[in-house]
C-alpha cells in the first residue's frame, strides 16, 4: 500500500514537471502572438490618425459596401489650404489639424462605417446613408469641418475642407473603384467652394485634365458657401 503510495506520489510529480515545462513555451507563443497581433494592427492604421490605412480601409469599405448595397455613400474629403498651415504655423499645427479631420470624419460617420487616411490630407469614409438623409448629412459634415481647430499654444487655426460623395444608387454600380472616381470628381467640382457635391453618373466617367477631373454641370451641392 504505501509502494503504491510513492508510485503515485512520483507519477504526480512528474505530471505536475511536464504541465510547467509545456506551460513554458505555450505562454511564450501567445505573449509572441499578441505583439505579432499589435503589430499586424499598427500596421493596418495610419500612426498619425489612427485611421485605417489605404488596404485596410479598402477591405473594411467592400464590407459596408456588401452590407448596404446600394444605400451606401462613398465620402472623399480634401483639406482646404493645408500647405498654408505647415508653412506658416509649423508641420506640428498641420499634424493637429489632421488628427482633428481624422476624429471628426469619424464621428460624423459613425459605427459600422469605413474611415480611412489615403495619404497626405485627404481622407475617405464610406456608410450607409439612404437617400432622404443625404442632403442633411453631407451639410452637417461640411460644418463640423470648418470648426477652428485649436492648438497646443490656445491659437485658434481656421480650416475647411473640400467634400465629395458618391451615392451607389445615383451613380448606378457598385464597384467601389468607380464610386472613388466619382466622388473624387465630385470633390473638385466643389473644390474650396465650402460646399459637399453629390456626384452624377457622369462623374464616374468624367474625363480628366491635368490629373484633376474636369467640371460637369447639374451638380447637387449641399452646405454654406466660403
């Protein structure tokens, strides 16, 4: 009985051995597979904004856009005179200016929306927004990015920004390439006019000169003029 005992009292040990030495590297892998997985998440978002980056937002949006077929609204902002701040009131008051566009553009979005930086001050979000909300909702954006943005020192910098959407059921397809082009297009049809324009079907197909896309006439333009 007591052989029986030590047996016993020894398999346990060498039970209790192995669970730790197996232990050992298992809590290694995940501690390694939790910075990989930060570091996969860093990646994928812009340092600055903490926006999706191009790819990242570019996969996020063909899901919104898959979820809400043609009630979904493909948003281009541009910054207004945004080399004029860097130049004039540092690289640091631009950065701030950004990361303000950043967290607005998203709060205007909203959850279960795609917002992305696509590179230097131009910005994307791509939602639902049916129809009848449109013209409100684009006005309402327009205002919340002319808010002075206010720096680290108190100054007060004045901005804006230049606004174009494309709406999936207006343009007639949803291939997000195309509704890009057509809210680009859109864009510098309102370019510095203090106005969001609501591409047409031909600014999907709009030509281009200069690499700016050319102006159609019959544009819907919602917000408060400059």
């Amino acid at each position: 009985m007591a052989s029986n005992l030590r047996v016993q009292a020894r398999l346990g040990q060498r039970t209790l051995l192995l669970t730790t030495t197996a232990a050992v590297p298992l809590t290694g892998w995940t501690v390694h597979a939790l910075a990989l997985h930060r570091r996969l998440a860093a990646a994928k978002k812009d340092p600055l904004t903490g926006l999706l980056r191009r790819d990242a937002y570019t996969a996020r949006a063909r899901q919104v856009l898959r979820r809400h077929g043609d009630d979904t609204v493909v948003v281009l902002v541009d910054q207004d005179h945004f080399k004029d701040v860097n130049d004039s009131l540092t690289h640091a008051a631009g950065d701030t200016v950004l990361r303000a566009t950043a967290d607005r553009l998203t709060a205007w979005a909203g959850q279960g929306s795609a917002v992305g930086r696509l590179g230097g001050d131009e910005f994307a979000a791509v939602l639902h927004l049916p129809r009848g909300r449109r013209e409100v909702r684009l006005a309402q954006l327009v205002r919340m990015l002319r808010i002075p943005v206010v720096l680290e020192d108190g100054q007060a910098v004045d901005v804006a920004a230049s606004v174009g959407a494309a709406a999936l059921d207006v343009i007639g397809t949803r291939d997000l390439s195309v509704a890009q082009r057509a809210a680009d297009a859109a864009l510098y049809d309102g370019k510095h006019s203090g106005r969001a324009v609501l591409a047409t079907r031909k600014h999907a197909t709009a030509p281009s000169i200069n690499g700016r896309r050319a102006r159609r006439p019959g544009t819907a333009v919602w917000g408060r003029a400059a």
